[in-house]
C-alpha cells in the first residue's frame, strides 16, 4: 500500500463500514415482491419475470465464466518481492521461487489450512527485514476479525508449520526480525497496538499503544524505506501519528502532531527528514510538508509541493530520491506529478493515457527504491503495468502487454451536469457506439457519494461484457466522494448530505439530455452507502429509471443512526451527524432518509441484495425499506389497471455474516449473472451476445 494510501484505507475501515473493497459472494434464494398481488395483470407479469430471470441467468453464467476465463492474466498485485525470492500469493497459498529461476520451481510457504480454517482468504502478507520470518493475516467470510499466522521461512526445506498464531489481529508490520507490531480488532473496531517479542525463550506481547477516543481507528503502516513504523490514528475529520524507529523498536513511539480538529495527515520518511502530506493547502486539500525527524511538531513543518488550483492529490509513494504524486486535474485526467526531494520546486508532468481512472501501487522493487511499478486500469479495460524511474531519459514506460490488444476500442467520455445549486458534476461515460448514436441504448449508472471515497473505478469483466453488448456505462462523480478532493467530500456529508441527491438527478438528467439513451432503457447500481443517494433519487425522481440494484444497502440511515449501540454509529456520526443529540441532524437526515421517505408511486424495478447477519449495515433496515416499499407500491397499483411498466420488488437475501459476501467464484458467477439477468429482463433487452436488441417498440425515445 502506497503512503498516502493509508489515510484512505483507514476511511474505508471506519466506515466499511458501507463501503465494498472486496467482493464476497453466498448462495441466496429470491423472494419476489410483486405489487398488486390482487391484480391479474401483476400477478401474470411477476410470473414472467421470474421465468425469463431464470433462463436469462443461466445464459449469463455460462458467458461470465468464458468472460472471466479471458482475463485471468491480467496483472494484478499477488505477487511481491523479498531479498532473495519472489513471491505469490494463488488461491489459498503463498509460494515462492529464487529469483531468476522458472515459475515451475515454486515451492509453497503458506496455506490457510494451517490456520485451522478451510473457508479463509488471505488477507495481508508481510516478510521480515531479512526474509526469515513470514507473516500473513487470513480472514473468514463469516467473520470479521482476521488471524494473522507466522512462519518461518528456510531456503532449502518445504513449507514450514506456523510458530505463533495471533487472533483477531488487523493490520502489522516487522519492525525487526523478532520484533512484529500488531494492532488488534474487536468487531469493527481497532484501538490498540502491541508489540511482539520473539526470543529464544519464547514470544511476548506488550501493549504499547490504546486509543480511547471510539470515533477514531488504529492502523500500522511503514515507510517505504522501511525505517519508521507509523501508527495511524483516524476519525472522519481528524488523524494522528506516532512513530516507530526501527532501530530502537524496544523504545516508547514518538509523536508527530497532536490531533486537531479538521486536521488530516499522513507521514513518510526519507534521509531523517519527514515528509508529511496534510490538509494544509489552498482550500484545505493535500500539500506535502517536510520537517526533520528529531522535530517533527507541526511548527516546523515547511511546506513544499502544492498542486496547481482546482487540482488534488490522489495518491502519493515516496522513492528514494523523489516523490510522485497521482493527480486528478480539474477536467478529471489523472497525471503523475514528480519531485525530486533535493529540488522539490522543479516538478515534472507525466501525461497517463486518456482512459486511465484508476491507479493501483505495486512494491515490487525493494532494493530500487527509486523505481516503482503501478497498474492502470478503468472499469471496462483490464489492469497494464506501468513503471517509472524518475532518474531516467524516459521516465514513464509501460510493460510489453499483448494479451488484451484484440479487445475492442471504447470511447472515454467526461461530461459536466450543473446541479440544483450551480456545482459542475462530472461524469464518466464509457461506450462502443458514438456519443450520436447512443439514444436507444441502454445505460448503467453508477453512484456512491460518501465517506470521501472515488467511485470505485477498477476494472470489471461483467461492466466489459455490458460494454460489447452496446451499452453505455455512466460513473457520476456527486459530492461526498473524494473524486475532486476534501472539499468535495466536505460539500455532500452531513447537513449537504441532500446536495448528492441532487448531483445524481442533474447526472442522469444530463446524459438524457445529451442523447445518451432514455428513462425506460436506464438502470442505476450503488451498493452500500450508495443506496442512501439511489433510494432517496428513487422516492423524489422516480420516472427517471427503469431498474435498481442495491447490494448490501444502507437504507435506514435515520433508524441506524439513532442506536449508538450497532457497531458504527458513532464512529459515523461525522459522516451523517447525530439524531440523538442535535434536533437539526434528525431533520435533516428524515428528510433525505430512503427508508422514511417512501410514498405511494411508480417506482423503478429492484433487485436488492442484503446479508442476513451483516455487521455494516444491519438487516433490519433493509427488511424494514422492502416491506414499505412493497405496501407503497401495492398501494398505488391496486384497483387500477396498469399498463406497461409494472415494478417488481426482489429481495435477494444470501445467509451469512460478511458485509461483502462470501469469496467463492462459483457462486460469485452466480450473483453477478443473477444481477445482469434482472437488468435484461426490467428494461426488455434480448441477450445476443456481441449485441443486443430490444422488444419492439422500446427503440421509440420516451423521456416522460
């Protein structure tokens, strides 16, 4: 994980909350909600339904497998490197071979089995100093609390059985090669650090570390020169660190800057001078500061690269002798932006390709540290890997890649939508045909909007398969995500929650308006804290969707966050305020509220999949939302004679305990092509494979 990364991982874990990093899949049985069960007409069209879900289904489970089957070589970031081996982290094992030598000769030092747990999944893998010790955390779909396993690793033997096994441990790092630093997890919780002792006369762990705030989570990272240890301390507005040397590892951690309200920052370390990369430029966005390392209070924090106005850092890794920053440009281009640390005011521009959205870090190299590897991905093209070494004649270079070059071409589009209020939205649109030609085509939109989070933008073979079958692809950039920085993030929390609301009406108001497609060819997908926006843009703006999908949703927000004794709320209290206490929280958030809003009309098609023993986001609510909106629903169809469009409401309710679902590529084809049989049958779409028609009649444009 890259520096800068870290901040937006600990965002993710305080409110993954809501957020899907992974995707987990269980088998699930659909109850189906027809409205006016009473009536012929919905009793003859839900029949329908099912039946054609079912034959669709099928179909698409056999073109997902031959799908995923094509992109199974795609880099990704399994494979790391240590002193002397190369490694590879495949299904349930680690395994390793010399480097230099052929991948036959790779010999296992892992497996999950060791952990006693057969369903576990690795989750984190980190090698000692030398490389004599192994440490990785494996995770249980049923479970949130991870075991982190240490092995010992020898050059001439086969794998080794674990020396120690640690439960409930969430993030680590090797100071030494006897000396491990862990933090610990109490559900969704993570407040103290410890220290591992490892001697010849056994193991000890010493508590160095507790925090006592409950809104702010603890998480270990290291510097990329692998002297310091960081613990990072994060709530929703504010952050703290406190350093490790790993040359006294034995000594009490130091600390950087006391938190303060409105304070975000994040500390790498280079030559004993610190580089921390806070909100303290222009607007409150990122800019780097350094200060030394034996001073490293916020009074001496000197800063020294800012990005030009309208311009935010998205990531930032730090080589030996310079630091590049991945930037999103105010028109939505991402650029990677190089300093040398020695002449930090020279700055060097490298244009990434056009369709690049998503830039994933990859270590690789641990002894040239002034070179690194990264992949570049969007939704519909597959991962490339890219190096750069900043000391170069040509800097930037990508690895030969032939696999994927037969695929074909797709247009990257950025448009601009101008919400209620005058803000610039931007979207995303990805599409085979000309933008001119795209009226009759059906259109996928997506959304999140919070926690200051980018819409995930990484590669997806089912939004590929979409793609060839001619549609179009929409991302909606709305305020509460991170897409165009804090300030973005600021504008869509709390009391201007509704203003995400608006951007996603404005967006889709903006591709009709565009010609891309029509209200009864469009589906909207969220998932998690997404479906707050999607559901309340379903009860204020109805007519302008066809189908929904929302998985694991978080529905109830007013209910959720009323009961201070689930999991989260109060460390989310400063993404949704606090009902309990400020009478003005509670009318803003009933206002907005999916579940509380609901009324009597044509709603959209949905398909909603829940997890019945979700810690996240607890089941209740969603119960709670699908039984109003089914009494809605039936409520205004009943006793009339409707003709065309009848809502269908189906609850796709998998057991289990894990927020993003189990991990099980079978049944992950199963869910995704339960997912793209719905949106198919909704919007009246044949499935040919390379393309696809629609029933007679749809192809007439209908903006009402």
């Amino acid at each position: 994980m890259s520096s800068f990364a870290i901040l937006r991982s600990v965002l993710r874990n305080l409110s993954t909350s809501r957020f899907s990093k992974q995707r987990r899949w269980m088998r699930s049985t659909p109850c189906l909600y027809p409205p006016g069960p009473n009536t012929s007409v919905s009793v003859h069209r839900s029949e329908t339904v099912l039946m054609k879900l079912r034959s669709l289904k099928q179909r698409f489970e056999r073109k997902l497998r031959s799908v995923y089957q094509q992109f199974t070589d795609v880099p990704d970031h399994t494979v790391f490197q240590g002193c002397r081996h190369v490694y590879a982290v495949e299904g349930c094992g680690i395994y390793r071979v010399v480097h230099g030598e052929d991948e036959q000769d790779m010999m296992q030092v892992f497996h999950t089995d060791w952990t006693g747990d057969e369903e576990g999944t690795i989750q984190r893998v980190r090698l000692s100093p030398t490389e004599s010790l192994l440490a990785a955390t494996v995770k249980n779909s049923h479970k949130e609390e991870a075991r982190c396993v240490l092995v010992q690793l020898d050059d001439h033997n086969g794998p080794q059985k674990p020396i120690l096994i640690l439960d409930k441990v969430f993030s680590f790092e090797w100071a030494t090669d006897d000396v491990l630093f862990y933090t610990t997890q109490e559900g969704l919780r993570c407040r103290n650090v410890f220290r591992l002792h490892l001697t010849n006369s056994g193991a000890r762990s010493v508590l160095v570390y507790e925090e006592k705030d409950p809104e702010f989570f603890v998480e270990l990272s290291r510097s990329r020169d692998q002297r310091l240890l960081t613990i990072n301390c994060s709530s929703k507005n504010s952050s703290e660190v406190w350093l490790i040397d790993s040359k006294s590892p034995l000594s009490h951690p130091t600390q950087v800057q006391p938190r303060q309200p409105g304070l975000l920052y994040h500390v790498e370390h280079s030559d004993n001078l610190l580089y921390i990369l806070a909100n303290t430029g222009p607007g409150h966005e990122y800019q780097l500061l350094r200060a030394p390392l034996s001073s490293p209070a916020m009074q001496h924090w000197e800063p020294t690269f800012s990005p030009c106005p309208g311009a935010v850092i998205k990531d930032m890794e730090m080589l030996q002798d310079h630091c590049v920053f991945a930037v999103r440009e105010p028109r939505g281009q991402l650029q990677l932006h190089s300093i040398s640390l020695k002449a930090p005011d020279l700055v060097t521009v490298l244009q990434l390709p056009s369709w690049a959205c998503a830039v994933e870090t990859q270590r690789f190299d641990t002894v040239d540290r002034n070179t690194f590897s990264f992949l570049l991905s969007s939704p519909v093209r597959p991962p490339v890997r890219y190096r750069l070494s900043p000391t170069h004649q040509r800097p930037l270079s990508r690895e030969h890649d032939l696999q994927h070059t037969h695929l074909p071409e797709c247009h990257t589009t950025h448009l601009q939508a101008l919400s209620q209020d005058g803000t610039v939205v931007p979207v995303t649109l990805f599409h085979m045909k000309a933008l001119a030609d795209l009226s009759a085509a059906p259109l996928l939109v997506h959304v999140y909007g919070a926690y200051g989070l980018d819409l995930n933008m990484s590669f997806s073979p089912e939004k590929r398969l979409l793609l060839e079958d001619n549609w179009a692809l929409a991302y909606c950039h709305v305020r509460g995500g991170g897409e165009c920085g804090l300030a973005w993030h600021w504008a869509g929390c709390l009391q201007q929650k509704k203003k995400g609301v608006e951007d996603l009406s404005a967006c889709i108001q903006t591709l009709f308006q565009s010609g891309v497609s029509q209200p009864t060819l469009t589906a909207l997908t969220a998932r998690s804290a997404g479906a707050v926006l999607a559901g309340a843009l379903c009860n204020k703006h109805p007519q302008l969707l066809r189908a929904v999908h929302l998985q694991a949703p978080f529905l109830d927000v007013l209910g959720t966050m009323q009961d201070p004794s689930l999991p989260l709320t109060i460390e989310e209290r400063g993404e949704w305020g606090d009902p309990l206490k400020d009478p003005q929280d509670w009318d803003n958030i009933a206002s907005y509220c999916p579940c509380h809003n609901i009324a009597p009309q044509l709603y959209p098609s949905m398909l909603i999949t829940a997890y019945s023993g979700d810690g996240r986001v607890p089941l209740s609510g969603v119960l709670k939302y699908v039984e109003r909106l089914k009494k809605a629903i039936q409520t205004h169809t009943n006793g009339l004679y409707t003709k065309g469009h009848v809502p269908t409401v189906l609850l796709d309710l998998h057991p289990g305990s894990d927020h993003f679902g189990p991990e099980d590529f079978d049944q992950s084809v199963s869910e995704s092509a339960h997912q793209l049989a719905f949106f198919y049958t909704i919007l009246g779409l044949e499935y040919k494979g390379s393309r696809q028609k629609t029933k007679k009649g749809r192809r007439k444009k209908n903006t009402k």
